[in-house]
C-alpha cells in the first residue's frame, strides 16, 4: 500500500472513531433510533446526489433484489443497536466491542468460507481479541460509568456487522457496485429505523443546533461520503491491506472517549484494549 493508500486508511479510522462521540453527543437531543433513521435518509440523499453529479446509476438492483433487503435489514438493526448502546455505556467500552467484529468473523469464516482455516498464528489472535473483550467487560472502573446493556448491544451490532459482511460475500450483492451496496443499506435502514423509532419512546430531547449538526455530520461525512470513499479504496489495494488497518478504530475510539468526553480509561481497559488490537492484527495479517 502506497502512502495514499495509507494516509486515507487512517483518517478513515480516526472518522469512524470520532464518529462514536458524535453519536454519544447527538442522543442528548435526538433519540437514538431515530437519529438512526434520520441518518440514513439525510445519507440516501447525499448518495443520489454523488451519483447524479458523477452520472453513476444505481445499477444491478434487481439482480440483488433479496440479498440486498437482508443486507440492509442486518445494517438497521446493526445501527439500532449501536446508537442504543452508546446512549447507556462509554464510546471507549462500546468501541472495543463494536470495533471487535473481525475477531468474529474469521471464527464464523472458519466454519462457513472455504479457503478461510484459521492458522496457529490466527487462533493465537483470536484467543487474544477474545480475553481482551472479557477484560473490557469486567473493568470495574469503566464498568461504574457505563451499564452492561449497552455493551450486551454493543456486542449484538458487531454480530449483525459480522452478518453484512457475510452476505457481501456470499450472495449476489458482492457483484453490485459500491453506490448500490450503499443504496440498499441506507435505504431500508431510512424506512425501518424510522417507522421503528417511535416504538422507543419520545422522538427528540431538546435537541440544539449542534445535534442537528453532529446528526448531518454522520450523515454526510461517515454513512454516505465516507463509506464510498473506504469502497473506492477497497477498489484499489488487496482486502488484506485494507483490513491490516481495522485495529486502529477501537484504538483511537478510546482516546477520543477519553480526550473529548473524560472516560475514564485505566490499566484494565487499556490492556484490554492492547489484547484486542493485538489479536485484530494477527487475525489479518497474511
């Protein structure tokens, strides 16, 4: 990977972290399914908008007409549980399960990929990441500022995670081009987790002009723009050099949480932490 390819990947994950508190933020005014939902909506605009000024239609819809409902079925229900869960824990505990999702899916390729065995080097990654995920949910000293259910769904967003990227691979969206992969994720998610919202409670919390900002800037920064732009970069390298960076999101996630919104982040943490980024490492390295 060249320094282009490199220097993206990281301001990629350093987005997707920064994302995390953004997240936190923006549930202080707007509640969390919704601001899911109102995401994807604002994100489907902005991606009709990238592909008419860019005369890219969405094509091959139909080719994928049910795999692609699935796929954006598993991304709402991914998102619900992730603004959830940051509403009630820490980005730092929600990031290192979350961002733990490569872990679980070389145990779930193990058995359902051909080509996909896990080597001596990559169970010893996976037995790290998995102690580094225990450890994270026994520290008792960011445990007091979070509650158990946030990373139980923490935990459950990164398994509908580990699903997408299952059909990716299996079905026929991995044909599809990256605009219309997006497509049917925002565009289900934006009718679900909508229609979903109001099933958990008033819509909005006094919401300011800064959570209607944070909510555009997910919107425009990280579901539309930014995932197009991690595609186009998955369109240049080898998946492997791309997925060597995947550790640095739980990484800098944790450093925000403790930077920009006072976590408290002690030796447990961190050495879990340090367990899981190690094991992420091992797991892609080829």
């Amino acid at each position: 990977m060249d320094l282009f390819g490199a220097a993206g990947m990281v301001v990629f994950a350093a987005t997707l972290a920064l994302n995390q508190v953004v997240i936190k933020l923006t549930n202080d005014g707007i509640a969390p399914v919704f601001a899911a939902g109102l995401r994807s909506v604002l994100a489907l605009g902005v991606l009709f908008a990238w592909c008419a000024l860019r005369r890219r239609p969405l094509s091959g819809l139909r080719l994928a007409l049910w795999p692609g409902l699935l796929l954006g079925l598993l991304f709402s229900v991914e998102f619900l549980f992730l603004f959830i869960a940051l509403d009630l824990t820490t980005v730092s505990r929600s990031a290192i399960l979350f961002y733990s999702m490569p872990v679980w899916l070389a145990l779930v390729a193990h058995v359902l990929l051909p080509g996909e065995v896990l080597s001596g080097r990559r169970m010893l990654g996976l037995g790290l990441a998995m102690a580094g995920v225990i450890w994270a949910l026994s520290d008792p000293e960011s445990r007091g500022a979070g509650d158990l259910r946030g990373d139980l769904l923490a935990l459950l967003a990164c398994f509908a995670w580990v699903g997408i990227a299952l059909i990716v691979r299996l079905s026929r969206v991995s044909q599809l081009p990256a605009e219309s992969q997006l497509f049917w994720q925002l565009s289900v998610s934006a009718v679900v987790l909508t229609l979903a919202a109001p099933f958990f409670g008033d819509l909005l919390r006094a919401p300011t002009l800064w959570h209607w900002g944070g909510l555009g800037a997910q919107a425009v920064v990280v579901a539309s723009l930014g995932f197009l732009f991690w595609l186009h970069l998955m369109s240049i390298y080898p998946a492997s050099d791309i997925a060597a960076f995947s550790f640095l999101s739980p990484v800098l996630s944790v450093g925000f949480g403790w930077a920009l919104l006072g976590e408290p982040v002690g030796p447990d943490l961190l050495g879990a932490l340090a367990l899981v980024a190690v094991g992420i490492v091992l797991i892609n390295r080829r």
